[in-house]
C-alpha cells in the first residue's frame, strides 16, 4: 500500500478529544516504495498533514521542519500498525519506529491514533 493510502488511514483515524492539551509539528518520514514525508501539525483538537521534502530538508518553502519530533518507519511496518496487526506501543519499545526527540511526544500519538492507547 503506498504511504499516502497508510496516511490517509491516518488522517481518518484522528481522534480530537485525545489531542486536547496538544499544540505540537511531528515529522514522520516513511521508508520504503510509495514512501515520502509529512509534517503533521496538531493544535486546537485538529490535525494537518502536510507534504515535506525530505531531500531539501525543508517543508517546501525554504524552512527547516520545525518538528519537536521525528519518527521514521519502513512502509510495510507501517501498514502493520494502521491494520493492527501490530501495535503502536511495541513498534515503538522494539525500534521498528525510529524516533528523533522526546520519546514522550511519540507516546502521546498512541491514542489520538489507535485504539487501545497504552
């Protein structure tokens, strides 16, 4: 599945009474075919995905990301984890997620992405 299909999964699957209290740009980058980048800005209970170029480090127009944190991850284990045959937690503990900045900010996407939380 390419990763705009596992992004849009994404996008569906935000749950704003989980992000209150959050005001916050991560990076996640997938690897792999179909892959690509995407700031995903999150404030005010809403939820923005927006194309990043990976190659020019920037978001497109001459900015570096000004993600808090990045998380990396191979498309196939991506689409594990939207279709629940892994979870979130264990792809993080395991380092099938490679995450750049405060582990705890990778945490809180848990439950305004998956069911279950921690």
């Amino acid at each position: 599945m390419p990763a705009t299909q596992t992004i849009d999964s994404l996008r569906k699957r935000f749950k704003p009474s989980a992000a209150r209290n959050l005001d916050v740009t991560y990076l996640i980058s997938v690897r792999g075919e179909g892959g690509g980048a995407w700031l995903v800005k999150i404030a005010n209970q809403e939820c923005e995905f927006v194309p990043y170029d990976d190659n020019k480090g920037t978001n497109g127009n001459g900015n570096s990301s000004p993600a808090k944190c990045s998380i990396s991850v191979d498309a196939s284990d991506l689409e594990m984890i939207i279709s629940g045959r892994m979870s979130a937690m264990t792809a993080a503990l395991s380092g099938v997620l490679s995450i750049d900045g405060e582990l705890g900010l990778a945490m809180q996407l848990i439950p305004i992405f998956f069911d279950g939380g921690f």
